[in-house]
C-alpha cells in the first residue's frame, strides 16, 4: 500500500513539474489578501508582507517553475480610482543618480495593459504624462524570471499618489475598493489570463 502512495505521489509531483501547473497567487497586504482568497478561493493565494526583503523571502520558498499571478493595489498618475489593468511591462523605478545599462530591470507581461514602476518607498508624485501605475512589489517578483514565472499582474487603482488616500480607499474595511464590482473586473481579467494559461499549455502538448 506504501509503494501505491508513493508511486502516486511522484507522479502526481511529476505531472505538476512537467507543465508548471502550479499557480499560486501573491498579494501584498492584509486586505487585498483576503478579498483574493474570497474571489480565488480555488487557487492557492499567498501573502507576502509589502517592499522588496518580503517579495525576496516569500519568492525563495517557492518552488522552482511556480506561476504566479500578482494581484494588488496601486497608485497612479491619472486613473480614476477602482479602475483594474493588466501590467503591459514591469519596470524598477530609477532616481536621478547614475543609471547601469540594466538598471530598470525591464519585463514584458503583456501586450494589454499599462506600465508599473516598482519602488522602495510609497510614490507620491510623477513626471510621466502617459498613464502609469506605481507598487512597491511587482518588479521584484520579475526579477526571480525564469526560475519562477510571473504570468501576469493586475493592478487596483487605489490613490493618485496620496497616502491618506490609499488609507481610505484600500485599507479601511469601509473604502471603495472593497466593493464587488472592483473584485468582479478582477475575478474577469484573471479568468482570461488564466484561460490563456490553458490554450498554450494545450499548444506546447500538441
């Protein structure tokens, strides 16, 4: 009976390993977290604490070939709050000082959506004109590309870079993006990232 179940079990490990079939999603704070585990409650979701040593620690017990999905707020120059977008390109938010070639540290997600800076501290102000989104976590998660792959990235519109802003609109069990019409764009936008996921795995086995 032994044999059975371990014969099971590396089969079962190898069948996970051979497609990348497990997803997990990682949401960085307590309340996008939770409203992940309700909307997703059939994938596994998995907080990771908010900046880059919490997106490090989190990413280096995953296992090799997970695929992740990062769902989280973000801040903007221009968008009207509540408003739900892919990444189109995930880029680390350079200050004026010396720029090394790879510096930016670029990754293409997609060919919808919009760009998002990832930095070390909260974004409260920007010189881009085109819409942007800001996060502390995203382009950290890049950076374990290939070990792990990052699929994709949808971003909440929580703030035009004013922390009381995100405050209320975020954090507070009352603001506006507890809502279910914001988490139903989510829940729709991650089905047809997921539905993609489906198609090529049926391409590459074919």
């Amino acid at each position: 009976m032994k044999r059975i179940l371990l014969a099971v079990a590396i089969a079962a490990s190898l069948c996970s390993c051979s497609n990348g079939s497990r997803l997990v999603i990682l949401a960085a704070e307590e309340a996008e977290y939770n409203r992940c585990r309700e909307i997703f409650p059939e994938i596994e979701c998995i907080k990771t604490g908010v900046g880059a040593g919490n997106i490090i620690k989190t990413c280096c017990n995953l296992p090799k070939g997970t695929r992740i999905i990062n769902i989280g707020y973000a801040g903007s120059n221009n968008l009207e709050i509540g408003t739900v977008s892919l990444v189109s390109d995930s880029f680390r938010y350079t200050d004026g000082n010396y720029r090394f070639d790879d510096h930016a540290n670029p990754l293409h997600l997609s060919d919808e959506g919009l760009p998002c800076y990832t930095g070390n501290s909260f974004f409260t102000e920007s010189d881009r004109a085109e819409s942007t989104l800001y996060d502390m976590e995203l382009n950290y998660i890049a950076s374990f590309s290939p070990r792990l792959e990052l699929v994709a990235a949808v971003k909440i519109v929580s703030d035009n870079l004013n922390v009381d802003a995100f405050l209320n609109n975020a954090i507070r069990s009352s603001g506006v993006l507890t809502g279910d019409e914001v988490w139903t764009n989510v829940r729709q936008t991650v089905d047809k990232v997921r539905e993609n996921l489906h198609s090529s795995n049926r391409n590459d086995n074919n």
